[in-house]
C-alpha cells in the first residue's frame, strides 16, 4: 500500500502497530477488523487492498493504476483478475515457508488464527522443503507471464510503457517470496521476478516508506473525531437480503476470520460500507470493505 501511495504522490502519515493482536487502538477505527493494513481518510476507514486502491484510484485518478494496453485495449479487469490470483493462492504457497525457527511463540499462535492453522514449529519445518516445489511451480508461471509481456524488463508487467497495479501485486509477491525463502534463492531460479522486483521499487521509491511521519494510534483516532465525513449516499443495490440500517457483520471468508461489526449504510457488489461507533473512543466510523472475498451477515441480537 506504501508502494501505491508513493506511486499515486499522495502524501500520508503512518501508525505502526503490534506485530500481533490484541490492537486494542485500532478497533475504534475497524470494527474488529483483523489484517494489515488499513487506510484511513478522516473518519472513513478502507479496510483490504482491494477497497484502498479502489478508493485511491478513484480519488487520485492520475496516474492510474490501469494503464491502456499495448493494443489500447482497457486493463482494469485483468489487473484486479490476476492481482486476486497472486492474494490467495500464491500467497497461501508463500506462507508455507514461513521460517519457523527464527519466529517467536507469540507470533506463530497470532499467524496460526489468521491463517485458520496450527502453525506447529516442527511441523512447519518439516513440511517446508516439500511443500517449497509447488511455490516454484507457481513463480515459474508467473515469471513467464512477466517475460513474455514486459520485453525482457523493457516494459512493464503487462507489455505497457507505464506502471500499473498489476507491477505493485507482482512485486510484493517476489519481496514477500525473497524474505521468507532468502533472496539467493529467487535471485538463481527467478532472475525476470527479481529485476523488476528491483525496477518497481525504484520507481516507485520505496524506501520513502521508512521516512514517512509516524503518529500514535491516538493521533489517528482523534483525526477520525475531528475529520467527520458522511457516506455521500445511502445505496442499496438489492443484491444483498439485508436491509440497510441492520447491525451486520462483516467477515472474510478466507484468512483472518474475525468480525467487523456496524450498521449497514451502503451495499452494492462493489462494496460494503458499514458504521461503526465506539463508545469508549467517542467515535462513528465508516468501513469500507470490498464485496469479493467477504460474506455479510446480520448480527443475531
């Protein structure tokens, strides 16, 4: 998301948090929601890659995340296609080598809720090296994607002369794949995913990241008492049998199953926007979260 910001010149602060739950500062502004990172604008939360950068391109059209094709052809839809591809199932491929020894007890306990699996230190171990030929299988396919279209790096991922969303997935998936098996390893046997893993992290500077203004976690939520901005229109599309005004939860249906729970004020299938009060805080929130890959459900009182 650092990327993204950088990418799109949008200038932005930073809240580091806990590497493990509980955050108990952040639940004022998510609603129980469980993954990292968020996005927050004033008192409206984007919770997801997919939400934050629907909403970044959308406020922030120049430069888009969706480059016209090398034919002129549209983009849109093969990035947000593919890009779901490299989020769940290469992504699940990535986290069976999670290094085990050099993880504490603590973190492996929090990973293992996320990932809805006991992540047993020696079970992790032994099961790493049989698991690592199928991550191998699925870099060898998408660095032939990558070869194929970018002209042996002349280009970007998807053939064209700028960058699109699709370079940050891609991207992420080879540092994610570099820190968990070592970077010797991507570098012999996936040499086009590392050079334009070096490439997009030039572009789009990212080691801006670490010099970004860090506030606490108190700061973001005063900013979201102060900064109060209204759902621009209650919308309902009829594609989901709830009505608006129901306290709902929000939950994903894959990793990190935890509840974000509100009021429902806005549901097309493009998204979910709930809101969310916190007493303790003093503050009313709306979340934004994208339709694919969630389930919303009414609370049972």
């Amino acid at each position: 998301v650092a990327w993204a910001l950088n990418y799109k010149k949008v200038d932005y602060k930073q809240v580091l948090i806990s590497r493990v739950e509980p955050r108990p500062e952040r639940r004022p502004l998510d609603g129980g929601y469980r993954r990292t990172p968020i996005v927050q604008i004033g008192n409206h939360t984007y919770c997801d890659t997919k939400s934050i950068f629907a909403e970044l391109e959308r406020r922030f059209p120049e430069p888009s995340f969706y480059p016209t094709g090398p034919h002129g052809e549209p983009t849109e839809s093969l990035v947000k296609s593919f890009g779901r591809w490299l989020d769940s199932a290469l992504f699940m491929s990535l986290v069976t080598q999670l290094p085990a020894d050099a993880l504490d007890d603590a973190f492996l306990k929090d990973r293992g809720e996320f990932l809805k699996r006991d992540l047993d230190r020696a079970t992790l171990k032994s099961k790493a090296p049989f698991l690592r030929p199928a991550l191998k299988a699925e870099l060898e396919l998408l660095q032939t994607f990558v070869a194929e279209r970018s002209e042996n790096g002349d280009k970007w991922v998807l053939g064209t002369d700028a960058l699109s969303l699709l370079d940050l997935h891609v991207a992420m998936s080879t540092w994610f794949a570099s820190g968990l098996v070592g970077n010797d390893w991507v570098k012999e046997n996936f040499g086009v995913l590392n050079n334009h893993l070096g490439k997009t992290l030039a572009y789009v500077k990212a080691e801006e990241a670490t010099s970004k203004v860090a506030i606490e976690a108190k700061e973001a939520i005063e900013i979201a008492k102060k900064e109060e901005l209204e759902v621009v229109e209650a919308k309902h599309d009829g594609s989901l049998p709830i009505q608006l005004g129901t306290t709902v939860s929000v939950i994903p249906t894959d990793t990190g199953v935890v509840p974000s729970v509100g009021n429902l004020v806005y549901s097309t299938t493009e998204e979910t926007i709930i809101e969310h009060k916190d007493n303790e805080y003093g503050t009313t929130v709306y979340i934004h979260f994208p339709v694919i890959g969630y389930i919303v459900v009414p609370v049972q009182n």
